[in-house]
C-alpha cells in the first residue's frame, strides 16, 4: 500500500512538472525577480517604477493558448534554461508593457516587460528589426526584415 501512494504522489509531482517548458521556470517573491538584457539589469525597483509611469499595460497581449509564441522564440534563441516566470495557475492572457525604445543605426530596438493576468511580471524580452538596405527593399515591400524577438536572461536577486 505504501508503494502504491508513494507511486502516486510521484506521478503527481512529475505530472505538475512536466507542464512547464525547457526555458520556463516557476514564479518567486516579486522583489526578488531581475532581468539581465544585454548587461542592462533591471530590478524590482526599476520594473515598479516603468509600470507607473506608463500606469497601464500595453495593448499587447497574448492569450495563453497562444504560448507557443513563446516556446518559438526560446528556439530561435537556442534557449533550454529558465528565461520565463510560469506556472499552471489561472493564467490566461500575457500582457506586453513597451518601455523603451532605441533608435539604431544598425535597427530600432523595443523592450517588453510581459505581465500574466495576476500583475506578476514574467519576462523581458527586446524585439529588434534591422533596417533595411537602401535600394534593396521597398518601402512597402514585404521584403524588409522581419522583427526578431530575444529573451533577456533571469536573474534572482538575493537578501541577507
């Protein structure tokens, strides 16, 4: 009998696992959550601060059926660690705060907070289009370079 409930308990935990992707990991304590993009580290603090200035979200968003979105771009980026905050709890729609955005020459640049519909932040991420070639694309041609999507990388903040 003991087997049989240690089984069980064991497929359970398994089962529970198993629904979170190679490049998601499961939530923390808000205060401890940090994004590390490009040698840019953004805390608490800072994530606090852009969600007041801008004091609404985006009108971005996916729903969760459509996560797949992001399992395409942790490819993309040949990811197979921890890059999203998830977890099987009621999440249904995935909100996309726009905070900065960087003109280059090279292309323009966007960071995204992503939001679940708790307000629990879940990633960053940095959506860069190349600019296209002069005389090579015109300018409605479909042609031009398609955006290209990153994760920016996790960090956990630790207290004494």
């Amino acid at each position: 009998m003991r087997y049989c409930i240690m089984a069980l308990i064991l497929r359970c935990v398994s089962f529970s696992t198993a629904k979170l992707e190679s490049y998601q990991t499961p939530h923390i304590p808000e205060e401890l959550k940090t994004f590390n993009c490009d040698g840019k580290v953004y805390d608490y603090n800072d994530i606090q601060f852009k969600r007041v200035y801008r004091a609404r979200y985006s009108v971005y968003y996916l729903e969760d059926s459509d996560m797949t979105r992001f399992g395409d771009i942790a490819r993309a980026q040949g990811i197979n660690t921890g890059v999203m905050y998830h977890d099987e709890s009621t999440t249904t729609k995935y909100h996309f705060l726009s905070f900065y955005f960087a003109p280059e020459s090279t292309g323009d640049m966007e960071y995204f907070f992503v939001y679940d519909d708790q307000s629990r932040a879940c990633a960053m991420i940095i959506r860069s289009t190349g600019r296209p070639i002069p005389g090579k694309y015109r300018s409605d041609s479909s042609e031009q370079p398609a955006p290209k999507y990153r994760f920016c990388q996790l960090q956990q903040q630790f207290t004494d």
